[in-house]
C-alpha cells in the first residue's frame, strides 16, 4: 500500500502530540508488507509520518518540490530532513528550482499521483495559500486518490 501524507505546519505543542499520536495510529494499521511512505519530509506531519513508516518497517519515497526546497526549511529541521533522504528508497523530484508555492503545488500533485490514499492533517479550512493542505486534498479529491482526514478532537491551528 502506498500511502502519502500533507499537513498544517507549525501546530501548537499539544496539536503536534495528538497528531503525532494520530499519524502513528493510521501508519501502524497498515500491513507492513509492501507499505510505502510518500512524503515531502518537511517539518511537521511530513516528517512525523515518514518517521513512523520507516519505524513501522515500510519504505519511504521522498518528493523533493525544488532544488532549493531544503533551504527553505527551518535551519532546525534539516539536520531530520537530511537523515530521512538518505533513508529513502527513492527520491523524486519536480525540476523546478525555486521553492515557491507554486513548486510545494507541484510537489504535492506528484506526491497525489504516486498514491493509493493519502492522509491529511487538515482542519477542514481553506488554504492560506496556494499549494497548501486544501488545495492538496482538493486535488486527491478531483483525481480520485482517497483522503483520510487526520485531525484530532481538541486540535487547534495558530
């Protein structure tokens, strides 16, 4: 089973530990056999969840939306956002260079397409920007990939 994930960023302490608990949850349902983590590894639920497919014993696929994506991450995260590429079965990337909105769009389209279903850490709200969680689960949506909401009763978003 190929499973991807996209997610708010940047959650508030106690969001971050029930979606932690949540995202392992759902990893740890799956068969091990053939189970395959799709994920953009930045911070938050990205990384979270590929941490916790490598834990489970499956494999992780990263999608890298730009050349300068890394550096567009906090400096605090790239020390993990290294260490789980160079775990990953295979990387893909856009070709894009610039780490925009545009290129996490792109991104997270290649992510939709590399899926049997994917996992949203979502509060059910509109984007606050292009290429964020809505317009990622819209696309799954429109394309046919299966959404499963994550989002814990009590969560909160800054």
């Amino acid at each position: 089973m190929r499973i991807g994930i996209t997610g708010h960023r940047g959650l508030p302490s106690d969001t971050e530990r029930a979606v932690t608990v949540a995202i392992r949850e759902a990893v740890s349902a799956c068969p091990v056999t053939d189970l395959v983590g799709v994920s953009c590894i930045a911070d938050g639920p990205d990384a979270w969840f590929a941490q916790a497919v490598l834990e489970r014993g499956g494999s992780l696929e990263v999608v890298v939306p730009a050349s300068q994506y890394r550096a567009s991450l906090p400096d605090w995260h790239r020390a993990v956002y290294d260490d789980l590429v160079s775990r990953a079965s295979e990387v893909h990337g856009t070709g894009l260079t610039d780490a925009d909105s545009h290129a996490h769009m792109v991104g997270s389209e290649v992510l939709v397409g590399l899926v049997d279903e994917l996992l949203a850490v979502w509060d059910g709200r509109p984007a606050r920007g292009y290429g964020g969680t809505a317009d990622v689960v819209a696309y799954a949506e429109r394309t046919g990939v299966p959404v499963r909401i994550l989002w814990p009763a009590g969560a909160t978003r800054d």
